[in-house]
C-alpha cells in the first residue's frame, strides 16, 4: 500500500512538472505581430517598415488601378471639381505595381505626414510644393 501511495505522489508531482514548464515551441499565432495600419496579425516585421503613401488616380478613364488591394488604407479624396483622387498607403504588404500615379494636392502631403509616410506623386499644386 505504501509503494502504491509513493507511485501515486510520484506521478502527480511528474504531472505538475510537466504541465506548469514553458514550452520551447511557441504557437503560431503568438509569434505573429499587430500590422499597426491594419490591425491584422502578420509574420512580417511591419513595425520596423516605413509606410509609403502614393497618389493613385480615380478618373473612370484611369480604372482599373493597379496595387490599391494591397494598401493598408485607402483614402478617397476630391481633387478639383467632382474628380477624386486615392491616396494609398501601404506597409504591411507593397505591391509590385501602383497607379496610375498622379500630382500631390496640399492635403494629401499633410494626410501622408500624418502616417510619417514616404510620399510618391507626380507633380504637384503650388499649395503641394510649399
């Protein structure tokens, strides 16, 4: 009876070691990080990538875009008149391919100021270049 209580205390303190020790082998889903634009789990060290925000045309004639699926966040905004222009940001995932690329307004450099983003247009308003 008493070898049996001995073997009985042995397995249970056998149990608890095993069961409260850390394990060398993280699950997948802790070794992934927040994408900060997204809020996304991701692999890839995003928080170490500076985003890149691109003016993308939005005239009918301009469609289809390239790249805009893969932009963090796309921010729609009217240039002149009833035209509007995209302004993509991305840094989780960059595509191969954005565009068309078009001119910076002066609230699309504050908007990609405000990401403390590397900014890509072509050309620019007078308000843009100051």
């Amino acid at each position: 009876m008493k070898k049996w209580m001995t073997v009985c205390a042995l397995c249970f303190v056998f149990f608890l070691l095993v069961s409260c020790q850390q394990k060398d082998a993280v699950p997948d889903t802790a070794k992934k990080q927040k994408a900060p634009l997204t809020g996304l789990k991701t692999e890839q060290k995003v928080t170490e990538r500076r985003p890149v925000a691109v003016v993308v045309n939005n005239h009918p004639k301009a469609r289809p875009q390239s790249g805009l699926s893969k932009a963090d966040i796309v921010i729609e905004a009217l240039a002149e008149g009833q035209i509007t222009r995209f302004l993509a940001i991305f840094q989780s995932q960059m595509p191969e391919t954005v565009g068309p690329v078009r001119s910076a307004r002066e609230y699309f450099v504050t908007l990609s100021n405000g990401f403390d983003s590397i900014f890509v247009h072509h050309g620019w308003s007078p308000g843009a270049k100051e």
